[in-house]
C-alpha cells in the first residue's frame, strides 16, 4: 500500500507510482482531512486539492475561483495559457449554482464541468475541470462524485480559516478599542471640585468602547471657573479623536479669551478646520465667577442645562448654532446671570433625554426639571447616583444605545 505525505516546505501531496491502486482515492480522502485537521495554511490545502486533481485524477486543465475582500478572483489555474486565465479572471461571474457539465457557456470552450460549493446561498469555492484523462479505475460518475467530496471539503476548510482570521481580528480590533477608550477615560477629569466653593460631579458612559462625549472643567484663576459639556456627532474611534482634539484646543485658548463669542468662535473655526463641515459638535459653556456672582454661557445647539436657583428653574438655552457646521457662526449670544445665592446646574449630553422606558416614553426634560427639584439639596455625587438609580427604575436599564454623559454643578 502506498503512502501519502505533505511536503512541510510547500504543502503539496508527494505520490508514488503505486498511489493508483484500489482504494487510493480513500487515501487521498484522508490525507487531505487529516491535512485540514492538522491545520495545515490554507494555500498547502489548496495545492495539495490540486495534485490530487492533476496527478491521480487525470485534470489536465483546472481553475479555481475564490472570494478575496469581496472580489472574486482565480486563485489556481493549470493547462491555461496567461492570455486565457486573465480572460476567464476578468470574465467570471458567481452565477453557477449546479454541479454539471458546462454547456452553451463562454467557459465551456475550456471546461467540461463545475463544481460550486455553498453554505447555505453564499458561495464558498468554485472549481472548473476539463480534458479530464482516465485515470486508474473509477468511471466518470465516480471520478464526478469524489470531485466534490473533495470540494467540499475544501471549502469548508477555507471557509473556517478565514471566519478564524475574522474572529482574531475582531478581537484584536476589540483590544485596541478598548485601550483607546482607556486612554479616553484619562481625558475626562476625575479630580473634580469639591470644597466650600463649588461642587461637582460627573457620570461619563460611552456606549461603545470609545464615545464623542466630553465634559470639562477649568479654573481660570482665584475668581473665575468654566465647566462645558459637549457631543460630537457620531459615534467610535473618529468621534472619540475629535473630542480629544476639541479638548485641547479648549484648554490652550479658554484663559487667553476673556470674551466668550470669541472662544466659541475660535473653536468653531477650529472644528470646521478639521472636519470640513463634515461632523459637528453640540456644546454647551460656561463661566462664573465668585466675586461678582455672575454666570456667563453660551449653548451652541446642546440640550439646554438646567438651572435651579431660589426655588426657580431656568433652562439655559441661549447662544448659536453647533459648531463645526459653518466656516463661521452666523451669531453667538451670551447670556449672563447674577445669581447671588447658591445654585445647580445640570448639564446632560442628549443620550440621557433618548432613554425610553417599556411604552416607548422619552425620559424628557420635565422629569429631569422635577428630579432636579426633589433632589437638589443632596451633595453633586449622591445626585448624580440618585438619578442613575431613576433611570434604571424608568427603563428598566442603566442607559439607552448612545453615550450618556451629565454633570452636576453646585455653587455655594
């Protein structure tokens, strides 16, 4: 009996002369199944098909056609002259659903028979045979059977292999976001104020590994603090790298403006810059300052924040259009405030007002302007975890599918 063995150096099938005895095919059969569990690279499956094919089988004239990104293409070709494989190549078409003769065909001038292989309605593998010699002692019918068998088997072997890349590449990819959203986590301040001055607290969720979220807060100098809140448009890495970028320019720029249309206008020219108009930025901005207790803000399209003072609600919606849309702003109001006594200020990104609870109501901002109401003499932290645990409650959910940031803002 002869024996069957790879090549480790090309992963091809070495034979022997006396491979064509009774039952080689059998041999073949399982050499190419303990080749695949072997795990042998999926081009040694494809050339040791192949010298099966070609040596024991009599297939004189071969191509295979394989799926590459999308594209198919002819991976393998034998007894085709270069002009004749570029035309097949360039001609093909993933229209063949039945095993058989090739008739009334542009390939039938090179093919005698296919042999397609699907999972289900997605092809996986198409292989064309002709000028097929006698070979050993199997009939036509035979030869045509175990043909596929082999195919088959193939195939599915290819088919594992890559799914197995697609996996680790997921996973990698999976990695590396959240290694970015680790570094996006440092980006969002964690040491907030907390002293006889200014309270705050802040709840920052992404929906993915990495958000277009962003809060902030800044001392400008003994006297005067701003704190923002922000949405880029989109979601993942793109957003999570225009946010990191909007945030550097904030910080570099907030102490050299003492005027607020300025900054905002700085920054939107600098998020148009970038981003060609492409993606935008919802922001929300304000400033305050302990000696003359006025609070100056402009809202650039954002959800208006909440303000409660002596027992009264404001919602801070005044100021320009989102940033980034236009080369430059066509207004930008701000408002200022005097606010003598102590207040809160909510500020929230629009995942939190997108919250639906089971009927497919919106948290909307009346049940925020009532919470705010109920809750405001607790400390900023056990505010903003109340609210967390009335979310839940409403939605059944900690949040909805969308980043969700909000910070809470108590001035003394």
């Amino acid at each position: 009996m002869k024996t069957i063995f790879v090549d480790p150096d090309n992963g091809t099938l070495q034979l022997e002369p006396s491979f064509y005895s009774i039952g080689s095919e059998l041999q073949a059969l399982l050499q190419l199944t303990q080749a695949v569990n072997n795990n042998l690279s999926s081009e040694g499956i494809l050339k040791m098909f192949i010298s099966i094919l070609i040596k024991q089988l009599g297939i004189n004239r071969l191509a295979i056609f394989l799926e590459e990104e999308g594209n198919w293409e002819c991976r393998h070709y034998f007894g085709l002259a270069q002009e004749e494989y570029e035309d097949l190549d360039n001609r093909f078409e993933p229209e063949f659903r039945q095993i058989g003769r090739i008739q009334n065909h542009f390939f039938s001038r090179y093919f005698d028979f296919i042999f397609p292989v699907y999972h289900k309605d997605k092809p996986l593998l198409y292989t064309f045979l002709g000028d097929i010699m006698p070979r050993g002692e199997m009939d036509e019918h035979s030869k045509l059977n175990f043909i596929q068998v082999l195919s088959s088997i193939v195939a599915m072997a290819l088919e594992n292999k890559r799914l197995c890349r697609e996996q680790r590449n997921q996973q990698a990819l999976r990695s590396e976001l959240i290694q970015a959203g680790e570094l996006q986590t440092m980006l969002i301040p964690d040491n907030l104020p907390d002293n006889h001055r200014i309270q705050m607290s802040g709840v920052y969720s992404p929906h993915h590994e990495v958000g277009g979220d962003y809060y902030d807060y800044l001392s400008l100098n003994e006297d005067e603090c701003m704190f923002c809140i922000g949405d880029i448009s989109g979601k993942g890495v793109a957003a999570a790298l225009l946010m990191a970028n909007f945030q550097a320019r904030l910080r570099s720029y907030a102490d050299q403006y003492t005027s607020l249309v300025a900054l905002v206008e700085n920054l939107n020219t600098h998020v148009n810059n970038i981003t060609k108009g492409e993606k935008y930025i919802t922001f929300f901005l304000a400033k305050f300052n302990f000696v003359t207790r006025e609070l100056q803000y402009v809202n650039a399209g954002h959800n208006p924040a909440i303000l409660y003072h002596g027992q009264e609600i404001q919602y801070l919606e005044e100021g320009c259009t989102i940033l980034g849309m236009f080369e430059k702003l066509p207004y930008v109001n701000v408002r200022t405030i005097h606010l003598p006594s102590p207040f809160v200020t909510f500020c929230y990104t629009d995942g939190l007002s997108d919250i639906e609870n089971k009927k497919g109501k919106p948290l909307e901002i009346h049940h925020l302007t009532e919470f705010i109401k109920h809750y405001h003499m607790l400390d900023a932290r056990s505010l903003n975890k109340k609210l967390m645990t009335y979310i839940q409650r409403f939605n059944g959910s900690e949040f909805a599918n969308d980043d969700v940031s909000m910070l809470t803002c108590k001035i003394f």
